[in-house]
C-alpha cells in the first residue's frame, strides 16, 4: 500500500462548513424537494402556508397571491403579521431571524401555533434562499416594516416605510433561475392547491390573480360547508349513491373530520390533509380510516343474512375502495412527515387514534341509514367478485421473460435497444399507419404498436372488463408495468416515452381521449411520472414549387401565406396519419430533431378528475353543457 501524499489527506481542513442560508442553496433538493417545476410551485406553497397557519389560528381571513410579470410571486394576508420586535437572542429584528435562519419560527412553541402545516421552521427561509431577490412587508401597529434580500442575504436593515391601517404580512419574490430548471408558474396547478385549502378552511377567502398577460385571470374560492362542499365538488358529474357521510372527532390532541360519499363508478378518490397541508401519498392517517372503514363494512355485512350468503368469506381493504370518494383532515400540535416536501404522514400513535374516531362515526351514520349501507355492502360485493376475475383477466396481460418462455405481443415492432431510458412507444391509429411508422422509425430505439379500432372507454367499466378487451391486454403486455395497485410497477415500464400517434380528425382525437382515459384511470403514475406523450403531426403542406413546408396550426399556415404573397402554392390539409409515405411521416413526426410533442402533465387532478368523468362517462347533460362551454375553444373540426 503506497503512502496518501498531503493533498489527498483527510484533515480537519478538508471539512466545509456551510453558513446561513448556503446549505439551502448548496443542496436545494434537500428543502424543496425538487428543482423542476414541483419544487417551483413548491415555494408558493410554503409562503402561503404561513398565512393558512394564521388563519387557522383563527388571526386571518384573506390571503391574495398575484403571479406578476417576470414570473414574481406576491402573497398578501390580512394576519397578525411577523413579530416586529428585537428577538431577544439574536438581538436583530425577528423579521429578519424568520427570513434568514433555518428552524426559527413560531410553530415550534404551541401557544403561538396549536397546530400548523410547518414541519421545520425552514418554510419561508428556504425561498429566500432559493430567490434571486426577496423582499417582505409587515403591517402591524399601525406602521409599515420592510427588508429586501437578495439570495436570502438582507441588503438592509428593517425599517419603517410608511404608516397602516390594517395587519398583516406581504411577501414578494423571483425564484433564482440559476437553481429551478424553469421559473414559470402554472396558473392551474396554484388554483388546483389553493383551492383545496379554501375548502379545509371553511369561510377563508383566496384569490389567486395571473397578470402575466393583458387577461388577467382569475380565480375566488370560498366555500363555506368546509370538506362537505369538497367531496360534492368531487362527486358532482358522478351518480352519489347516498348524501355525503360527514363527521369529526378528537382523541389525545389529534382532531379529525372526515368527509365520505360512494359512487356508482370503479375508481377511488381520497384526499388526505395535515393541518391543511396535502399529503398525497397518505400516512398513518389514511391507514387507520382504511383499516376502520373495512372492519366497520364488515361488521354490518354480518348482520344481513342474505348478502352474508352472497360473501361469506368477509371483504377486503380492495374490495371497499371501489367508488369512494373521501376527504380526511386532521388537526395535530406536532406532525412528523417523511420529508420536508410532506407527502406522507408518519406519525405512528395517529393510525390507533384515527381509526377509532372514524369506526365511531362510520358507526353511527350507517346505524342511523340501513338503506346506505346496503346499497355500499352490494357494491362491494360486486367489486369483490370483479376483482377475482381482473386477477384471472390479469394474468394473460403479463409479459413472460425469456426463462419463462413467453415473448412480446406478436403486433409489436419492438426496438433493439435493451436500456429504457432510451427507448419510446408508438401507440399508432391503425395499420395503415402503423405500417409507415414501422418503416420510418430508428429501429434502433423506437417501437411501434398499431392499435386496431378503438379501445374500450375505460371510464364506464370494472378492471375485469378492462382486461377482456385485447387491444389494451396488449397495450398493457408491451409497457411490461403491470397494471392493478397490487401489481403495477413503473420500474419495469419498457419505454422512458410512450407516444401516442393518432390521426389529426374527429375519429383520431376520440382514440386519443380513450387513450388518455385509460392512463389517467389505471396507470397514472405514467402521467405524474412524465412518460405519456402526444405526437403533433403536421395539419398541412405547403408546396412552393419544389420547396415543400410542413405546418402544425392553421395560424402557421395564415403567417406563412402572408409573408409570401405573391408565391404559387399548393396546399394539402392532411387528416390521416396514412396519407404520409414512411419519410415523411419520420421527418414531420417521429424524428427527435424535428418533431413536435406535447407532454401529457396533470396540474389539476380535481379538474381532470371531473373533466374525465364528464366527457366519457355516463351523464349527457354534463357532456352537452361541456361541449357548449367550450366549443369556440375549436380550432380545427373535420365533419
């Protein structure tokens, strides 16, 4: 072994120690979560908190947040507002204490916040950091106080600007781009979050203003019947099969209300909160309602004779989801979460306590409506007996590997490259089409899977009959996930994109949306993950003698027309993928230099969720109204 020489030593030297704010700017991921447009909207979201922690503190009942040009965020309250005074430790304006040091905050004392969506203290200090410039105003005594910062470092001191007649807090702030891989705000995604927090505050006014635009949009949420007015917002283009389930309780500090309604369609929709703050992969919250709410079903399928009969053998966690609609909120001094970005409730004791308060509720209300509870018990049932059937349905949609004998769908023309990363999926209108795809693609990284017809809609049928369909068996055996929340797995996706290439027609937009339907319903972790895909084949060609121009929208065309008066022009409006030879269909459409997609991102789930519902499910009011709302929406329409 040869001796290290001094420059590669392991000293006391070698050990960084970072100040301040320089860790949050050093390893961001570690605060934010992410540094894509997740943890953009992220640091809305933790100004925002701040203010929903006033309010449910019972100190404000307004918050306005403006999305101003250049992507700067506003948020404004009408709260007590940040302390003004000289923290007595620091000996500098608590303003400032709040801006710029990690874990300062009032959540951690209970007299200041019973409870609160703050897991840290780090909220607000984290997007001073992360923000190219920050400034605050607190309105409070009658005064004005202002800092500004920059890269949370304070440019000065706190000083009085002017004089109030109201309380409360206004941040301002421009994310650094040098740390987001993109600074623009969604104006749907803060709406869709904002307005679920209206909804866990009853009679708390939000207003979310985009000025980015000469339209300034706008949205107002206020809902006074708190997590009831939430679930009927869920529910309302759907077929409830009672009134919604509403109660609350509290046990050992932890405060519940839970807000639940059946339905007459095959999916689940639960909604979990901590002190106002969405937790979208659950926690000990949601497990302890599962685990109530099957055990209480249970209990009343022992007291019907007949639908004992009909399932003996009791059901499951699995067999109580399908058709649920559920909003739970809990209220707790001290919640512990899975990280800073607060996904998933960890808190251990919450689980027990949680599923007494809802066995006691759920209880109650089916004791007080036999009819309800009946009408639940004979979906269960039925969801039960269509699970045994998906499971044997499912089987046939596995792809084998090699030691086991089994292969590819044999309509697939499945790529060389091994590596998913590299490798995308052609989801093609028809054979015709699947057969130019097929020879124009790289072969090297690209598969192509016709699609005969159109698949099944998804929307208005149980797994089993998803699974009998053989157009999707095969969509499924190709992508190699699995499908069914026991089994699917995005691990194993085959393909980093999976494209879908439909004709630029009425018939072609109808596949896509069956398309999306499917995804959206069964494998929506595709969609979150950022795999799905919508090819954008040319709508024509403009031929000025021997020079041929694709154009993608009818405003292209017009420009184009325009700038070139006085040229002779040939137009063909293409409206099938199968009117291009193999070449064109590769240089309009799949050739990763030149082509145009759209990536399929789900910025309101709420939104989707009813927007799904309306156009393929079973109501035909909603679809008329839907369609009358939005037809001057079209831009092209082939008859």
């Amino acid at each position: 072994m040869t001796n290290e020489t001094s420059s590669s030593t392991y000293s006391a030297s070698k050990i960084k120690i970072l100040e301040g704010l320089e860790a949050v700017r050093k390893r961001p991921g570690m605060y934010i979560g992410t540094q894509d447009e997740t943890g953009l909207h992220k640091m809305v979201y933790e100004v925002v908190d701040n203010s929903v922690d006033e309010a449910m503190a019972g100190h404000c009942t307004e918050i306005d947040v403006k999305i101003l040009p250049g992507n700067i965020i506003e948020v404004k309250d009408n709260g007590r507002g940040i302390p003004t005074g000289i923290h007595p430790d620091k000996g500098k304006s608590t303003i400032e204490v709040v801006l710029t040091i990690l874990h300062a905050g009032g959540k951690f004392e209970n007299d200041a916040y019973k409870v609160s969506g703050g897991l840290h203290g780090v909220g607000v200090s984290v997007v001073n950091a992360l923000s190219t410039w920050l400034e605050v105003e607190v309105h409070q005594s009658g005064k004005v106080h202002y800092q500004k910062y920059q890269a949370g470092i304070p440019i000065e001191d706190v000083k009085v600007i002017g004089d109030s007649d109201r309380n409360g807090t206004t941040v301002r702030f421009l994310p650094d781009n040098s740390i987001f891989t993109t600074t623009e705000f969604v104006f749907e995604t803060l709406s869709s979050r904002f307005r679920e927090i209206a909804f866990l505050n009853k009679g708390l006014f939000i207003r979310i203003e985009d000025h980015r635009k000469s339209d300034i949009a706008k949205h107002e949420f206020k809902f006074d019947g708190g997590i009831v007015s939430f679930v009927e917002y869920i529910t309302e283009s759907k077929h409830p099969l009672h009134k919604v389930l509403h109660f609350h309780g509290e046990k050992e500090n932890v405060w519940a209300e839970i807000a639940v309604q059946y339905c007459d369609t095959y999916t689940e929709n639960i909604f979990c909160f901590t002190n106002a703050i969405n937790n979208n992969l659950g926690g000990t919250h949601l497990e302890g309602f599962r685990a109530a709410l099957t055990r209480t079903l249970n209990d009343q399928l022992k007291k019907d004779q007949i639908l004992f009969k009909k399932q003996p053998n009791g059901l499951t966690g699995d067999d109580v989801k399908e058709g649920l609609c559920a909003v739970i909120s809990i209220k707790i001094p001290q919640p512990q979460f899975n990280s800073q970005t607060k996904e998933k409730l960890v808190n251990a004791e919450v689980k027990g306590l949680m599923q007494t308060i809802s066995s006691e509720g759920l209880n109650l209300f089916f004791e007080e409506n036999p009819t309800i509870i009946k009408k639940i018990l004979e979906k269960a049932i039925l969801a039960s007996k269509a699970r045994e059937a998906a499971r044997k349905a499912r089987d046939l949609t596995r792809r084998k590997t090699v030691l086991e004998g089994g292969g590819l769908p044999g309509k697939l023309a499945d790529c060389s490259e091994r590596d998913p990363e590299k490798c995308e999926l052609f989801l093609v209108e028809g054979d015709s089409a699947g057969g130019s795809a097929k020879q124009g693609r790289d072969r090297n990284i690209q598969a192509i899977l016709p699609l005969k017809g159109k698949i099944l809609n998804v929307e208005k049928s149980r797994l089993d009959k998803v699974l009998s369909n053989e157009e999707i068996r095969t969509l499924i055996s190709a992508m190699g996930t699995g499908i069914g929340d026991d089994e699917f797995n995005i691990e194993k996706l085959r393909y980093r994109k999976i494209i879908i290439m439909t004709d630029a027609d009425v018939d072609g937009s109808h596949i896509r949306t069956l398309l999306l339907t499917f995804f959206f319903r069964h494998m929506k972790a595709i969609i979150e993950n950022g795999n799905l895909y919508v090819a954008q084949p040319p709508l024509y060609q403009l031929k000025f003698g021997r020079e041929a121009l694709y154009v993608y929208s009818d405003r292209e065309k017009e420009e184009i027309l325009k700038g070139r008066p006085n040229d002779k022009v040939v137009i063909q409006r293409y409206k099938g993928l199968g009117e291009m030879n193999p070449e064109q269909l590769w240089e309009t459409t799949m050739d990763p230099k030149a082509r145009v997609m759209l990536q399929v991102k789900l910025k309101d789930f709420v939104e989707a969720e009813d927007t799904f519902n309306i156009l393929m499910g079973d109501e035909v009011s909603p679809r008329r109204r839907f369609i009358e709302e939005n037809s001057y929406k079209v831009a092209n329409l082939d008859l």
